[in-house]
C-alpha cells in the first residue's frame, strides 16, 4: 500500500494515545450513522471504498481541522501491517491503496487543554527542587489559603465591576492556587490535579440526574431538592453513622467569612425549624439583643460585649433574611459608598482630611453625599461625621 508513490511507515511509528486515554474501536458504519466520541483515540475499522473514505473525510472535517493528523493502515491481522500519517485534507480518492483500511483518530486536544497543561507544566517548574521559584518552594497548603481567599474576593470585585479583561485576569489567579495545591499535593503523592477535575466532574454529573440521567426535574426547586437529597445520601454513604444537624452545621463556620457564615447558618437553623413565625418576631428579637448590648456596653467585660454584638449582629442577618436581602451584598455596598464619598470629599478639597476641622469634613461629607445623590435632597437627619466619625447609615 503506497501513498504519492512513497511507501507507508510501518505501524509502530504512528502516534500514540496521550495520558490514560483508551483506545476506542468502531466501523465506518457505526461512525457514519451514530458518530464517535472524541475524548479518547478512535480506531475507524473496514473502510472498504474510495467512496466510504470521502464520506468519512466529510464527517471529520466537520469535528477537525483540515490539517488535524490522522494514520491510515492496512490489513491488521497482516504481521507487516503498513500505515501512512497524513493529514485530513490529504485523504483522497487518488490514494493507491488496498482496501479495507482502517484509520486512527488520535484524540482530540483542545486549545483549552493545551493552555491548562502549560499552566500545570509552569506551576511544576515553580515547584522544582533545583531550578525552581525559592519563594514558591517555601510554599505550603497551609500558606497559600491566604491567597485563595484574597483570589477569590477580587475575582467576585471583578464580577461585580462588570470588567471583563479584570474577570478573566482574577479567575486566571484563582485558577493558579488550585493549580499550586494540586502540585503540593502531586508532590506529596496524595493527589493531582486531574483527580480534582475528574471528581469535580463526576460530582457534577451525579447530581444533574435531570441532565445526565433520567430524572426529571421542571423548576429550579426541583433541582435543589435533587441536589439536596443526593448530597445526603453520599454523604451517608461516606460514614457509618449519620451527620448530625450541629455538624453540618459546623462545616459553615469553618469555611466561610462571619457574614457568609451567619446568613448560611440563619436559613439552615431556618429550614429545620428553629424559625419565627412572623417578622415582627425577629424584630421584637433585634431589639431585645440591642438593649443587652447596649446593657453591657456599661460594663467592662469585653468577653461579654463581644457576645451581645455577635447576638444583635446575627439577629439583624435574620431581619434581612426575612426581608429577602442579601447581608454581604448590602454590607459590601455600603463599604463602596464610603469610599466614593471620601474620593468625592478629596476631589473637593486640596488638604489632607486630617488638616480639616469636624465641621470642614462635615460639609464636606455633605456635598460629596449630595453630588451622588443628585435626586435625593439632602435630609436634616443625615448622617453626621460628628457621631459616627463618617461611616454613613444605608440608605434605602
């Protein structure tokens, strides 16, 4: 069998299948009739035509490029077996060969996998003993969490400003810790990145049973209660004895920020029952936990203080819970307001703000809080940077 009057390569030269891909056999038959899967290396078996070899071309033109590599062999059960690597485009009608043959489909690597194995092949060079970063050696799991964290608040500050090159860049160092403590852990032989892509996956595909299996499910509800219930039962399959309520619980406070925690643990206790039964019970509660506060701000025990403001702040997440209100969202927002209110101030002023008496920076504070809010008057109760040294109240 010959191509372009040049003699084809024996078989043994023709690529090889990458990482733990399986070889998957099929007929041209079965290819053009239900389609081939393309994550792992395809041998298409009985091509018996000039003619079958261009319906084929056609069909994987349509998955690959023109200049994807491909290997076409000859007899297999021939001990010298012969076969010629060329390029989709190159298969013709012309070719001088002996069918049937067969052709080999290496697996197909996305741009998306070749960019993701640079990073790992980066990261990895980072980590080496002899040529490596000094500082990204020094570095351990418990070390990098920091980062993890900060990564990860910028990426939602990117979201939230709506810049799309920020959003990319942010994720791009999210992306690098998991990259990092996947090759801590590869290192330390106790995981790799691919088994934390495969589990995320596997995970994903367990719990949409109404995208990958036949279950059914029509609302958003139906989708969380599925979720819900399937995360129950792994988890009661990863233990002997069933998680108790107060431990699952626990895992909140351990892996989220206070605020995030308070809101997730609020809906929980919430859900299980542990709920008032109208909201002007959770605000009769609010201002019982502000008058004890209050009560033991006249004391000195700093223990008990600190109690009473996680009681009255973790009550008023319940008063925003009731009012369907995200707590983070409106503290974040608040935070941004008092920052926008102070560029405005400097903008208004050629002084430092510590140069200024109480009054300057008030009327300041009130210029800059107007200038934002050009279609709101300013009120005679407005917040005063003589009481609270100008942390503006929420606005509604």
């Amino acid at each position: 069998m010959s191509h372009d009057g040049k003699n084809l390569r024996n078989v043994n030269s023709m690529q090889s299948p990458p990482g733990d891909a399986r070889l998957q056999i099929v007929t041209v038959s079965d290819v053009l009739t239900q389609g081939v899967q393309l994550n792992v290396p395809v041998l298409i078996t009985q091509v018996d035509s000039a003619a079958t070899l261009q319906t084929l071309k056609a069909v994987l033109q349509a998955k690959f490029p023109d200049d994807y590599s491909v290997t076409v062999m000859g007899n297999i059960d021939d001990a010298d077996m012969q076969s010629a690597q060329l390029v989709l485009e190159q298969l013709s009608e012309q070719m001088q060969v002996a069918y049937p043959v067969h052709l080999f489909v290496p697996v197909q690597v996305s741009k998306v996998a070749i960019a993701i194995q640079q990073l790992t092949d980066v990261v990895a060079q980072l980590r080496d003993p002899e040529d490596g970063c000094p500082w990204d050696l020094a570095q351990t799991p418990q070390s990098l969490t920091p980062y993890i964290l900060e990564e990860a608040y910028e990426a939602v500050d990117a979201i939230n400003q709506g810049d799309r090159d920020a959003i990319a860049d942010e994720l791009g160092d999210l992306l690098l810790q998991v990259v990092l403590q996947s090759q801590i852990a590869r290192e330390n032989q106790d995981f790799t990145l691919q088994d934390v892509a495969q589990g995320i996956t596997d995970k994903m595909m367990r719990r949409h049973p109404h995208v990958f299996g036949d279950t059914k499910a029509d609302s958003i509800e139906e989708v969380k209660s599925n979720w819900e219930e399937i995360k129950a039962a792994e988890q009661q399959q990863d233990s002997d004895e069933p998680e108790a309520f107060s431990q699952k619980l626990q895992k909140y406070t351990r892996s989220l920020p206070p605020l995030l925690a308070g809101a997730k643990l609020s809906k929980k206790a919430a859900a299980a029952g542990l709920e008032w039964q109208d909201l002007e019970g959770v605000w009769a509660k609010f201002y019982e936990e502000l008058a004890e506060f209050q009560e033991s701000l006249l004391s000195s025990n700093v223990e008990h203080q600190t109690s009473e403001l996680g009681d009255l702040l973790f009550t008023l997440i319940n008063v925003a819970r009731w009012c369907q209100l995200d707590s983070a969202a409106a503290l974040r927002s608040t935070n941004m307001k008092l920052i926008d209110r102070i560029k405005s101030i400097e903008a208004n002023t050629s002084k430092p703000l510590p140069e200024h008496t109480l009054d300057e920076l008030e009327a300041l504070w009130q210029r800059a809080k107007q200038e934002l809010s050009p279609t709101q008057p300013p009120s005679d109760d407005a917040p005063s940077v003589h009481a609270d040294s100008i942390t503006p109240e929420p606005e509604s």
